[in-house]
C-alpha cells in the first residue's frame, strides 16, 4: 500500500479513512485530526492555560506532546494512586517523558492525600474502578478549578469515547448521556473539560506514540480485571473491523443528533449543585461522596487495626 499523501511505502493502513501512510506523513495525519478537533468544537485558544491529565498511557502522553508541538501552553498533572508494585511505575514514565520534552508537570499522591486505591479497594463495598474512577475526575478538576487553568484536557481517543457511549446507552443513563462530548463547558464549580484526541482511534494514538518514540507505561492495572468498559471496547473492536468507520459514525451521530435530547431531559430533572461544605467542591448534598467515602475508609480501617 502506497501513502495516500506522498505515494512512498505505507506502514499505517486506515481502512476507515480509504488512506495509509508513511512514517514521517502519518503524524501530520495525526496533527490535523487533532487541529480539526480543536477548531470545530472550540475548545481553546493558545492564550488560554491547559491542564493535561496524564496517566503514563500512550494516549494521555500523545496528546501532551501534540499539543505541546501545537504552541499550547500545557502542564502535566499525574495522580499517582498508590497501588503497590504498580503506580510507582507509571508515575516514573510520566516523570521521565516530561523531564525529556521541557514539559511542566504537576503529581497529586493519593497517599499522601490519606485515601490511597489499595485502601479504596479494602474498605469500600464498591467496584474499585468506579470509586477510582470518581476520586480521579474530583481531583483532576479540583487542581484544574484551583490552578486557574482554562481547560483540562484528557487523553480520550474514539474508542474510549464510543465504549462509553455504548455503556451509558444500555443504562440509558440520562446524566451521563446529556454531559458525554468532546466538550463539557465550564459551569457550577466544574472546568472545562475536553477531549482533543475523540476523532483518533486508539489504533491511530499508538502508532503516533509509537513513531515519536515515545516511552508509554502498559502494565495493565492489577485492579482492572473483567471491567465491562473493556469488553465494550472488544465488541466495538470486531463491529468496527467488519465495518470501517462504523464508530465515528455512531458516535458523531450521537453529538449531530442525540446529545441535544438528553441534554433538555437532564435540564428538566436535574439537580441543582452547590459547594461541598467541606472542600468545596460542587455536589448536589451537602458534603460531596468524595469527603463521604474518605471518612468512611479511615472510619473502617481505624476499626480494623484496633480490631
């Protein structure tokens, strides 16, 4: 297969866009998928302060560089979650790889926070996924909100994004359907939160990581075992590979037609947020699950050693 731009030897085929390309076209590629998405949805400008949540994965650390080669003015924030033989790993790539491309970089302990996921894991009768999941998005948009950054960005790629779109419609989970975009606008306590990566596949992100050679952390989380999200991804996976560009099309078709219909049921029944009492975060009750589930954890592990 020959590059669909400059007619050399392909190594990236994507079936879904009828095109291939070389190693040095397949970035530019990248690139303009990246300013397309950016521009279309608005999500910043080069004058506004960008948050980028960063896991260690090669989609979170993709998009830090992209954006970086873009001109933007990014930070790295790395949330390291304490899980033994495992979270040091992923805090070192991060650390390294921004210590080798002059990024700025922000890391959050969970340890040192007092709610470690190991402990997450003892003490709380709930998927640990869920619960890790949750503690992320509070701290992430937390520093965000008391940083003063105009916008978190987040490493979701296209199949992240239609893995969970495909999750909230089997629930028909109106909140989550009505707030599910490339953008969530700021509002009631919340940053900006956006998505730069949603039109790449994870396919598409790897090879990009892969040809700037960047040095990703894979281990899968020793906590992620039989998590739905990832059979989704499985199922969207083999749909896709019968049918190229079968994601997109669901998925752009949810934002033209869809999303808007969610979003006026969710007006309509909504809760109304305001400030958690003890740390200020928005919540729709006076003391946030956060601030909830930490005093719950340090209530039963006091009672355990005491035990």
């Amino acid at each position: 297969m020959k590059c669909s731009r400059c007619k050399k030897l392909a190594c990236v085929a994507l079936p879904s866009h009828h095109a291939g390309f070389c190693p040095e076209c397949f970035p530019l590629f990248f690139t303009r998928q990246v300013e397309t998405a950016i521009r279309r949805e608005k999500m910043f400008t080069h004058d506004e302060r960008i948050l980028v949540a960063l896991s260690g994965g090669k989609d979170s650390l993709a998009l830090m560089l992209e954006l970086k080669l873009q001109g933007y003015d990014v930070t790295g924030l790395h949330i390291d979650l304490g899980i033994p033989d495992s979270s040091w790993k992923a805090r070192k790539k991060v650390e390294d790889f921004c210590d080798a491309n002059d990024l700025k970089l922000e890391v959050f302990e969970m340890e040192a926070w007092g709610l470690p996921i190991c402990d997450v894991k003892q003490y709380v009768d709930r998927p640990v996924c869920a619960v890790c999941g949750k503690l992320k998005r509070h701290h992430f948009n937390r520093i965000a909100r008391e940083g003063g950054y105009d916008a978190l960005a987040t490493g979701h790629n296209l199949d992240d994004e239609v893995a969970r779109l495909f999750a909230n419609t089997l629930r028909w989970d109106t909140p989550y359907l009505s707030d599910q975009g490339p953008v969530l606008p700021a509002s009631d306590g919340f940053v900006r939160k956006v998505k730069p990566l949603f039109r790449l596949s994870e396919f598409e992100t790897a090879n990009y990581a892969f040809l700037k050679g960047i040095e990703i952390h894979s281990d899968p989380c020793p906590y992620a075992s039989g998590a739905s999200f990832t059979n989704h991804k499985q199922l969207w996976g083999e749909l896709e590979h019968r049918s190229p560009g079968q994601k997109f099309q669901f998925y752009n078709g949810f934002l033209q037609r869809g999303k808007l219909a969610f979003q006026a049921l969710e007006k309509e029944t909504g809760a109304t947020l305001q400030p958690c009492e003890e740390c200020g975060s928005p919540t729709s009750v006076g003391r946030c699950s956060i601030c909830r589930i930490k005093e719950s954890v340090h209530r039963k592990k006091a009672a355990a050693a005491e035990g």
